[in-house]
C-alpha cells in the first residue's frame, strides 16, 4: 500500500515542484499552494459523484460525450470553479505567472486523488503510463486555465475573453484527450504525438506568463529584481 500510495503521489508532486519553480519573481507561499492542492484532491468527490449519477441515468450515450461531457467538461469546470472564485481574487494572486501556478496546483490535487484510486484499483505496474499521460496532462490543461485567468486579472480592457478561454482551451484539449483513449483503437499512436503538442503549447504558455510577469513587475515595482539571478 505504501508503494501505491508513493508511486500516486510522486508524479503529481514532481510536476508541481517544476512549475513552481519556474515562477521567477516571487515564490507563492508553500501553505496557500498547499491548500489549493488539497481543494483540487477534493474535487474528486463531487466530480465522481456527478459522473456517477450521470452514468447511472444513461445521459451519456456516446463515446464523444463521454470524453467531452461526462469527463472533460465536468473536470474543467470544477477546477476553474475553485481557481475562480477561492483564488482570483486572492491577495497572493499578484502577477500573471501567479495564475499558472495556481491551476496546476489544483489541477495536480485532483490528478493525484484520481490516480492513486486507480492504482489501487488496477494494480501499480501501470504507474508509469498514469505519470506520463493523466496526471501529465492535468498539469498542462492547469498551465493552460492558469494562463488565460492569469491575462484575465492583468490586462486591461476586455478580461471576459481571457476568462472564457481560460475554461473553453482546457475543455476542448481534455476532451480530444479523452476522446482518443475512449474511442481509438490504435489510441498510442494518436496520443503520444498529441501529449507532444500539449507540451509545446503549455510550455509556449509558461513562457509568454513569465514575460507578462517580468513587465507587471518592471510597470509596478521598477526597483524590484527577480529572486533568482
């Protein structure tokens, strides 16, 4: 059990060690990372109740509703959800990379919950393939929402824009890839070229918020350097 329980654990906490160390102008606080970790390993109760029920009642009647509803939609949405309205507005919320960080912490809680239940379930010999592509993948579609709600709170103007493609890109990229493994045969063939992309996109993001950072930080704190030369 407590193999299982290392082998669940580990991915989800070495991603987000990674991309919290990318945030260059200053560091969350471990504890507020920490809770919005632990609200998104929460989320998986109400989300798989939902599921259930949704199950149970037969409104899913087709492979790409699976993926795009049952799944994709009712996953996204809780996430952006708590990322909306517990963290947004939060007093640590003060930079645009901020957002990225966030997200991924929550997504990679939910991730974590879920893939020790699997492994629990199916055994630990499919630790590895859990590692590389759901736990993966939720934290990318976080870097992807984190982007967008982090444009959504820094950038003047429209922000309903940045607010809705905060949680439309994550639905649609988590339905495709939900879609794939439901309803492909040859679905590695498919999904290792698209994790590939998914990659390239969510680390385009991290780039672009780490820019949007450097200039809130030069706009609104001249004097202020980044804590890592």
């Amino acid at each position: 059990m407590l193999g299982i329980l290392s082998a669940g654990i580990a991915p989800g906490l070495a991603l987000l060690s990674y991309f919290y160390l990318k945030d260059e102008y200053e560091p969350e606080p471990i504890s507020f990372v920490f809770r919005t970790f632990l609200y998104g390993a929460l989320l998986v109760f109400p989300i798989m109740f939902f599921q259930h029920i949704m199950e149970i009642e037969h409104f899913v009647k087709s492979g790409l509703l699976d993926a795009f509803l049952n799944t994709s939609l009712l996953e996204e949405f809780f996430k952006w959800f708590i990322l909306f309205y517990v963290v947004y507005q939060h007093v640590e919320f003060d930079e645009p990379f901020d957002g990225i960080v966030y997200a991924v912490s929550v997504s990679l809680g939910f991730a974590t919950v879920e893939n020790i239940f699997y492994l629990i379930a199916n055994g630990i010999e499919h630790a590895i393939t859990r590692a590389l592509l759901p736990v993966s993948s939720h934290a990318l579609f976080g870097v992807i929402m984190g982007f967008y709600l982090g444009k959504a709170k820094f950038s003047e103007g429209n922000k309903f824009k940045w607010i809705f493609l905060s949680l439309f890109v994550p639905f649609i990229l988590h339905g495709f890839y939900d879609y794939i493994l439901i309803s492909q045969e040859n679905w590695l063939v498919i999904i290792f070229p698209f994790m590939i992309f998914l990659w390239w996109y969510s680390l385009r993001k991290v780039k672009k918020a780490k820019i949007l950072s450097a200039n809130h930080w030069k706009k609104h704190y001249p004097v202020q350097k980044s804590l890592h030369p």
